[in-house]
C-alpha cells in the first residue's frame, strides 16, 4: 500500500468517528416550500367558522331576528284607504231641508203640497190637464207652461214624461198646487238635457197645478 492510500484511509477513519453526515442526509434536511393544499388543523378550522357566520346572519335576517336572537322591528305597513266610488252621487238642494211637511215616497220622490185640491186624482190612463214652472236646484227656470197658451195635456201611463213627474200627478187633486221634488234617477238622469239647459245629474223641481182630468 503506498502512502497516499494510507492517508486516504486515515482520513475517512476520522470522518465517520466525527460523525459527519452523507450528502443524501443534507438533502432530506434541506427547507421545503410550503404546500399550500396542506392546512394545519386550526387553520382549517377558521375558514369555517368565517364562512358559516354570514350564512348564520342571513338565516337571522330571514326569521325576522337580529345577529344577537332579539327580534327585528318589522316596518309598519300604511293604512289601507277605503275604496270610493267612481261616480259621487249628486248632492240634494239645501233648500229641500227647509221646506216643511214635505213628504218623501218609496222611491225616492218628494212633494210639498201648497194648495190641497178638491177635485179627483188622475188614474191610469186619463189625461190631467197641468200648468207648471220647471226649475233646477238654483232657482234657474228652465221651462214655464204659462208662456204658452195652452195648458199641458199629460196621459198618465204612457210613459212620455218624467217618472217622478207622473208620480207626483198621480196622487193630486183637481184645483191643487204641488211641489215637486224629482231625483236624477226619476228625472232626466246622468246625461240631463242639454237644449233645455238641465245638466247631468240634475235636481229637477216642479211646481205643478192640476187643471182638470180628461
């Protein structure tokens, strides 16, 4: 064995009494970067937590509770207002409250009588013989019989004239004066009478005198 051999071998003697390390040992001790797929257990954990708190909040909202367990104020909703109707019916003329003994029948006619007659009622069928002034509620005459030289001639039945006017006839006396009182619905109604000046929904008031029956 020659000398340098000799040395060579001394000198791995004393490395492997030092303990010194192979290079494979150097290499499994060496840092490794960070899996970022890998979580600690804790840190698994707190993720979770953060995500389960907004679904947490959004099942509270949806119960109608706060984050804490005490109730949310619910809005207050408005009031609902009574439904009104489209057409308004027309209102009655003030001075029909200040008429006394005025007397009101099933439909809806009322009649003053200011001179009571002692003549016979029309019937069915007969013609009463009338003179008559023809107002609205505000005292504007529409219609005057006395401008004319003859008086009305009116057959009771016929169905030519106002309901409330023939009601009214039906239940006076030859030699009487009356008032009447005629609603929309008995008189000339919703669409009035444009060339008589009477406009829609209209009060119509007549003072009627019975003449005679034919």
């Amino acid at each position: 064995m020659s000398s340098r051999s000799i040395v060579a071998c001394a000198f791995a003697l004393f490395l492997s009494a030092c303990g010194g390390s192979s290079n494979e040992d150097h290499a499994g001790n060496a840092k490794q970067p960070p899996n970022p797929a890998v979580k600690s257990p804790a840190a698994a954990s707190q993720p979770a937590e953060q995500e389960a708190l907004p679904l947490a909040k959004a099942g509270a909202a949806s119960a109608g509770t706060n984050s804490d367990g005490r109730k949310a104020a619910q809005p207050k909703s408005a009031p609902i207002e009574p439904v009104r109707p489209a057409i308004q019916p027309p209102p009655e003329p003030v001075y029909i409250v200040k008429d006394k003994n005025v007397v009101t029948t099933p439909t809806g006619l009322r009649y003053v009588d200011l001179i009571s007659g002692a003549g016979k009622s029309p019937k069915r069928g007969q013609t009463a013989v009338v003179r008559y002034v023809g107002k609205l509620a505000n005292e504007t005459v529409f219609d005057d019989s006395h401008k004319r030289e003859d008086p009305l001639e009116c057959m009771l039945g016929a169905g030519r004239f106002l309901r409330g006017w023939e009601e009214g006839l039906s239940s006076m006396k030859v030699g009487g004066k009356r008032k009447l009182i005629i609603p929309p619905r008995l008189g000339y109604g919703r669409a009035g009478n444009k060339k008589m000046g009477i406009p829609p929904n209209s009060y119509v008031i007549f003072e009627v005198e019975l003449v005679a029956i034919r």
